[in-house]
C-alpha cells in the first residue's frame, strides 16, 4: 500500500486504477517463479472470458511446453479471433495455423502488428476486446541483446495501448530483478506471482507508489 494512505482509501485507489486500466487498455508485466500452472490460470484470466467476444493475439518465443490450451480454454470456437504466432517454437496442432516467424524480432513485431490489423475493423475494436498474451520474454533475452528486446517491447506494447487492448507480458524473474526494474516504465502495472499454499498474485504500480496486498489467482 502506499506510504502514509489508510488501508480503505488505497483499496479505493487500487479500485480505481483497475478500471481505468480496463477502459483504456494496459500492458502488464507479469513476473515470479511459479508453476505453470499459476501462470496458465493468469493467462486464462487476461485472455478474457471464451464466452465474450475477443480478439487474442498469442506470442510463444521459445516456450515449447506452452500449449495453446492451457492459455486459453476453448478457444477452438472461435479460431477466426484467434492468432497464435511462434517464435522459434515447437508447437504441436493447436487447431489454429500459428503464424511461425524464425528470424528476427524485427519480424515478430511485424507478424504482432499483422495480427492486430486484421482484427480493426471500420470502427476499430472497442476497449478491452483486444487481448495479447507473451510466453516468454526470458527467451528473447536469452537470444538479443537487452536494448533490442526493449525496442521490441515499446513497438509492440504501443501497438496494443493503440487498439485500446490488453497485453500481458510474462517474465519468470523475481519482482526486485534489475530487469525488471528497467523494464518496468513500458509497463502499465508489474504483477508478481508466489505459491504459498497456493498461487497469489501481488499488483504494483510504480509510478503511483500503489500496490495491493497478495490475492488469490
């Protein structure tokens, strides 16, 4: 919580900053050491419920044991809202085409931009409706230098912010990494993940000197 607020009024704060987040889009850095199966059920989570109408934009760079599946339930109704897009990924029939980019990340950019495009339509998408989810960013910083990868996450979490959409991006570091901290200004919000007991989630909002207290996933 913030330094000298009352616990009611930052819950209120806390509140606030999450609606305005859904009604103007976000990009959110999501980080900790945790199963996969905490991370899947984040994801599930920002992906959007598969009842609503959705337009999800999924990244895979290097995580072979990611399965479409397990990020977003049902998804297989409506393959015309979705794209799945590889980077140097193995990935097993997921029953939507992946869009496979094996060069650069100038190229994965491109194809994240594609994917967006093809979704506006005359009267472009409405808040929220766009969701883009990234697994992993520890792979391309395992692959390029820090300052390309940064240069990636700025074209692309602009290009989500430009279609009023909501972007996760997952970074299995600890919150206190120096990574983290230097990525943390191209980020709306930085959520961190534990397991005690089981998975829980803490928001932080650095620029606000907001965060809340562990929830529940």
């Amino acid at each position: 919580m913030p330094s000298g607020q009352r616990g009611d009024d930052a819950t209120v704060e806390f509140t606030r900053v999450l609606q305005q987040l859904k009604r103007r889009g976000c990009n959110l850095l999501l980080v900790g050491s945790v199963p996969d199966s905490v991370l899947s059920c984040a994801c599930r989570k920002f992906f959007g419920d598969p009842h609503e109408r959705r337009f999800r934009v999924v990244v895979l760079t290097g995580t072979s044991r990611t399965t479409v599946d397990e990020r977003i339930p049902m998804y297989g109704t409506h393959e015309e809202r979705t794209a799945v897009i590889t980077h140097l990924t193995e990935l097993s029939d997921c029953g939507v085409p992946p869009v496979r980019v094996d060069s650069g990340v100038s190229e994965l950019s491109d194809a994240v931009s594609a994917a967006i495009t093809s979704f506006e339509t005359g009267d472009g998408l409405q808040s929220g409706q766009l969701r883009l989810g990234l697994d992993s960013l520890e792979s391309l910083f395992e692959r390029y230098d820090p300052e390309v990868v940064r240069q990636f996450l700025s074209i692309v979490t602009g290009q989500v912010r430009g279609a009023n959409g909501m972007g996760h991006f997952i970074f299995p570091r600890d919150y206190d990494h120096e990574l983290v901290t230097e990525l943390a200004p191209l980020f709306d919000g930085i959520i961190e993940y534990r397991v005690d007991g089981e998975g829980q989630e803490r928001w932080h909002f650095p620029t606000r000197d907001l965060q809340s207290p562990w929830l529940s996933v």
